[in-house]
C-alpha cells in the first residue's frame, strides 16, 4: 500500500503521516539521526522553549515505574533568545514540519513568545502547554481555569498568525470544559494529553525518588486515560484532536485514531526504540490494507457510537 494512505494535514501544516514526535521527548530532532531519519515523521515538536534560559530540576529527574516513565526535567532549555539564533536555522535539516511548544509563567510571556515567533518561516507553528503554573496566581497550572485558558490562548492568537495547537492535561478536571474554551479563543487543533503528576518513594531512604519530589507520568499507564480523554474531547470540539499518552505500537495509535485523533504523538517509546515511527506507519499500512480500507481518515472516530 501506497505511503500516501497516511497522508494528513493538521491545523494547515500537510503531513507525510499522522505521527508527531511529541515535545520534551525528542530534544530539537537532531540527536536520533543517527538512529533513524527525522523525515520519517509526519511533524516534530520540539522540547519546551521559555522566554528566559532555564536550568531546570535538580537530579535525580527520570525514574521508571510499571509501565511508565516518571520524568521532572523542568523545562530545562536555552531559552528564546538561543534557539531563534541557533537552532531554528538547522530545522530545515530534519526534513519535516516542526513546531515549537511554548511555556510561561504569565500571560505576557506566552505573548511575548508567541510574537517572538510569529513569522519565522522554519517553524510550521506553536504548541501551547498550558499545563504550567501560572505564577500571579499562586502557582496555580494556567490549564485548571476554562476562563484563564480562553484568555491566555486569545492573548497567543493575537500575536501569532500561524497554526497554533493547544495541549492539554486531565489535571484540568473538566478537560472537555477546557478544550472548549481553547477552541473559541481560536486554537486550530488541540494536542492531549499531558503528563499527569506522580511520585515514587525510595522505601530505604524514605524519601522521593526525584529531585523535585513529583514528576510527570508517561508511558502506557497513561493511555487508558487519554483515549478516553480523546473520545470525550473530539466530540466536543470541531478541530483537529493530537493524541497522546503510552503509544508504543501500531494498535496504540489506532485506538487514538478510533477514539477520535486526527494524528497522534509518540513520546517515551522513542527512548526505548528510535525506530517507533516507522515500525507504527508499517503497521498502521497493514491495518489498512487488511481490512479493505483506503486511507487512514477513514478510521478517524470510527469506534464511536452512531460512525
């Protein structure tokens, strides 16, 4: 079967295939090359960029659990200033689309790097996190507040002309309330989800594993939750939903697809196996061609009632 089968164009940004190379777990691409060709996915987004350097948590900051990755890392990267003179100029080398995800601490410094961005042509579009806390509110992650979600995505679309994807994390309680909000401030797509905090105890020494005491969930713990997550959003919103949350396989992605995805992200695979993308486009080919079907849009939703 043709490779076109999985063409997709998400958000405006025309992709070879459905799978993205999802932020934090893939640096800026250029590290699995010798591994695998960056071109074999359909877009790359890179690690969290800031508007100021940050030097992010103290170690330890990974620890494995049963099927899952615990990971504090602290958006630890170089900062806006950095990857504008230095990186996005290598972008064009991967040989895909690549976005940028964005975090900050206030709403004027979403802004800022939304406007710090716009209009540079080797970024196809930003992804908000918005699972960040938000510091003028008691450290309370921008993401739990529908009201505050819709303000600081229509602050980011008024700065920025490009596709813009939100991400979105279940800490929000009520994701669908807050995928509704990111929407009518003008989101084209939203990407879900995001980690979810936990904490591992070293029995021994009594004490957390990480540094910083709770880190994010990854991994195929996670992915119960998130397509359900994907099932409840994708039918409340009329854009492009980006799946995520323990894919390791081709039957991973489909139930995302089935669920409601339009395209789907792989993170903690890519650390056990570099060569994920293309084993999970193969078998997604397969599937399609075993059960009589033409193109993967076709299966988008499929699993829900009434399809």
């Amino acid at each position: 079967m043709s490779d076109s089968c999985l063409s997709a164009t998400i958000a405006g940004i025309t992709m070879a295939n459905p799978l993205v190379a999802a932020s934090g777990c893939y640096g800026y691409g250029f590290d699995y090359r010798h591994c695998i060709d960056p071109a074999c996915w359909g877009a790359i987004v890179v690690k969290g960029t800031t508007l100021h350097p940050r030097l992010g948590n103290p170690p330890p900051r990974l620890v494995e659990t049963p099927s899952g990755l615990l990971n504090a890392i602290g958006l630890q990267n170089p900062g806006i200033a950095y990857f504008l003179k230095y990186i996005r100029v290598r972008l064009p080398e991967l040989g895909c689309p690549v976005l940028v995800n964005i975090a900050g601490e206030t709403l004027d410094e979403y802004r800022r790097l939304a406007a710090l961005l716009n209009g540079v042509d080797e970024v196809a579009g930003l992804e908000v996190n918005i699972s960040c806390p938000n510091v003028k509110k008691g450290g309370i992650s921008f993401g739990c507040d529908p009201a505050l979600v819709y303000e600081l995505v229509c602050r980011v679309r008024e700065a920025y002309r490009g596709p813009l994807i939100v991400k979105l994390s279940l800490e929000a309680g009520n994701i669908v309330s807050v995928a509704e909000a990111a929407t009518r401030a003008g989101a084209d797509a939203l990407s879900l989800i995001n980690t979810i905090k936990g904490m591992v105890i070293d029995v021994q020494k009594r004490r957390p594993v990480l540094g910083n005491s709770t880190g994010g969930l990854s991994g195929p713990a996670l992915r119960p939750l998130a397509v359900r997550a994907v099932w409840e959003v994708s039918q409340a919103v009329s854009v492009p939903v980006i799946g995520m949350g323990g894919i390791m396989q081709a039957e991973d992605a489909l139930q995302f697809i089935l669920a409601g995805s339009a395209a789907v992200a792989i993170g903690t695979a890519n650390f056990v196996n570099p060569a994920v993308p293309k084993e999970i486009c193969d078998g997604l080919k397969r599937y399609l061609a075993d059960n009589g079907f033409t193109h993967y849009r076709e299966l988008i939703g499929l699993a829900r009632p009434g399809s």
